[in-house]
C-alpha cells in the first residue's frame, strides 16, 4: 500500500498549508464572490475620499500663484501635496485600516 501525503497527515481533508493558501487567493475580492469587482469600488471610494483634499491643494498652489509670489514657493508645495494624495488612496484603495478599526 503505498503512501500519499493526505494519508501520512492523518486526514484526508486537506488541512495543510497549502489548501489554506488556496483558499486564501481564491477569495481576493472584499465581496467573497473571487471576482475582483471589489478591487474597482475600493478605487473608486478611495478616488472620492480624497479628490477634495487634492482640490483644497492644488487651489491653495494656485492661489500662491495668483497673490504674486514667486512661482518656485508655489511649486514647492505641490510634492508633498501630491505625496500624501497618493498615501492617502493607497490605504483607502487597499483597505489598510479595515482590520484595524
């Protein structure tokens, strides 16, 4: 009788590391269903959530830039703007603080 490795486990119900992790790709969508539609409307909510935050910067660069100030101090204010806009989409898209809250 030879041995397979469901039967050296001593149960042939698949609980090893590698039926956990099956599962775990199978399932990559917030919804459950594995479809990824979840994936859009996490991009979309995050796209919301921040687009008034980018507004508000980008109104206060142009603002700098309307009152006369030299165009570089206006300027210089846009990367950090521009970099938290992003941090701030990527933990929205992904669901960062979902499991934390």
């Amino acid at each position: 009788m030879a041995t397979t490795p469901e039967s050296r486990s001593g149960s042939g119900s698949g609980s090893g590391p590698a039926s956990r992790s099956t599962s775990r790709t199978a399932d990559n969508s917030p919804d459950g269903d594995g479809s990824g539609s979840g994936t859009s409307k996490n991009r979309k909510r995050a796209a919301l959530a921040v687009a008034p935050f980018l507004a508000i910067g980008l109104a206060d660069v142009l603002l700098l830039l309307y009152w006369g100030i030299e165009p570089l101090w206006g300027f210089a204010i846009l990367p950090p703007i521009l970099f938290c806009t992003v941090l701030a989409w990527i933990v929205f898209s992904t669901d960062f603080l979902d499991d934390r809250t």
